[in-house]
C-alpha cells in the first residue's frame, strides 16, 4: 500500500474553511481569527487578558497584540486595565462585537454543511469519530459534548 501523507490535506482543508468563512465575513470587515478570538472572549467566564488568547490559540505575544488592536480599532472590543494588576489588560466584548457572533456562527454551520454536503447520514457520523479519534491519537481531550455516547466508553 502507498504511503499517504494527511498534513497537506488537514492543511488545505483548514484554509478552506477559513477562508469560506472570512468570506461570509468580509462586509463587517471581520476574518475567520478574528471572529475565533471575539467568540472565545465572549465565552470566557470572567474577561481574559491577552495571555490567555495567546494560550488558546496557541499564538505569539506580538501576533495577539496585532490582534487585539485591529479589533479594538474596528469597535469590536476593548482592553481595559484590571483593577488589581496594572501589568494586565483585560479584554471586554463591545456590542458590536457581540452582533457578529451570529453571523459567524451561520457562517460556521454553512461551512461545515458545505464539507459534508454529499456525505450520507452514515458517512457523517463515521467522520465525526473519526475526527475525535485523531484528535485523541495526538494526544488532544475532545470536550464531552462532542463525543456520542458509545464514544465515551
């Protein structure tokens, strides 16, 4: 059997989504990242600070900083200094960026319809694990709600 390599694949599959969903986003001058970081931020139960986003995302301290100030500038969010920590900014969801959590979340769903448009109901549930299981395989936790039931035993 001929060795198959899955990185290009993974790769090419990610930057298609990405840029699918950057697309949908483009008239609220938003990206794909851009929308990922104001999500996680609005998820968070208390206001992160950068270090946290870095974390997450697994990003450089410059590539966050570059982040969260095109973001701050476009009225999406804004840091503001934590009261018992000069040294960190906290990271507050202004209302429009709130607004585009819907969009990007149709986006999401829009994207993934599209990747598995001609995937039987069968073949769905077969990538879905499959997924889970890769993940598990490089050492990843799949939060509980996206496993079945049979895939938590």
């Amino acid at each position: 059997m001929r060795e198959r390599h899955y990185g290009p694949k993974l790769r090419m599959l990610f930057s298609m989504i990405d840029q699918q969903i950057s697309t949908s986003l483009e008239d609220m001058d938003l990206t794909c990242s851009q929308g990922h970081v104001i999500g996680f931020v609005i998820h968070q139960q208390e206001m992160p600070c950068p270090k946290d986003v870095e974390e997450a995302f697994g990003l450089s301290h410059p590539t966050v900083s570059g982040l969260l100030s095109r973001l701050e500038k476009k009225g999406f969010l804004e840091l503001i200094p934590d009261a018992r920590d000069r040294r960190c900014k906290r990271i507050r969801v202004l209302p429009k960026g709130r607004q585009c959590m819907d969009r990007l979340h149709d986006a999401i769903r829009a994207a993934e319809e599209t990747l598995v448009s001609d995937f039987t109901p069968e073949e769905r549930e077969q990538f879905f694990l499959l997924l889970n299981r890769a993940i598990r395989n490089l050492g990843g936790s799949v939060p509980t709600e996206f496993l079945k039931e049979e895939d938590t035993k």
